[in-house]
C-alpha cells in the first residue's frame, strides 16, 4: 500500500476520533494541529494497528509527531 494512501486513511481514522474538519496532510502535528493528548494518541495507534495489521511499540509513540511520520513508519512496517 502506497505511503499516500496510508496517509489517507489515517487522516479518516482522526475524523473518526476527534472533532477535527480541517485539512489533514503529512505536515499535521498530532499536538499542535490536532490538540491530541497521550489518551488520544493511544487510541489512535490502538486503530491503526488493526485497520494496517501492524505492531507499534508504545515506546514509539513520543517518535510520531505528525500524520506523516507516523504513515512513514506504517508503510516501512508493511513492506518490512
């Protein structure tokens, strides 16, 4: 799956757990753009594992401050 459509689907993932409407690109800062706390980047890691089948370390988490990196690391996962 191509990084552009993991980003896609992301961004969905995030409608779906926040209130957030506007633009979701690579650049998107979970904390600074989307005023995600550790809670809700959890639960979000938590959906991307299930929706891409992959195993995320939650050590990882403080490595994802964007939407871009965290499809980045899904896609390197993928194709691991």
């Amino acid at each position: 799956m191509p990084e552009q459509e993991i980003l896609d689907r992301l961004a969905e993932l995030i409608r779906e757990q926040t209130e957030f409407t506007g633009a979701i690109t690579a650049d998107t800062a979970f904390r600074r753009d989307l005023d995600m706390d550790s809670l809700s980047t959890v639960e979000l890691i938590s959906a991307t594992e299930r929706v891409f089948d992959v195993l995320i370390p939650y050590e990882e988490l403080d490595d994802f401050g964007s939407v871009g990196e965290l499809a980045g690391y899904v896609a390197k996962l993928r194709t691991g």
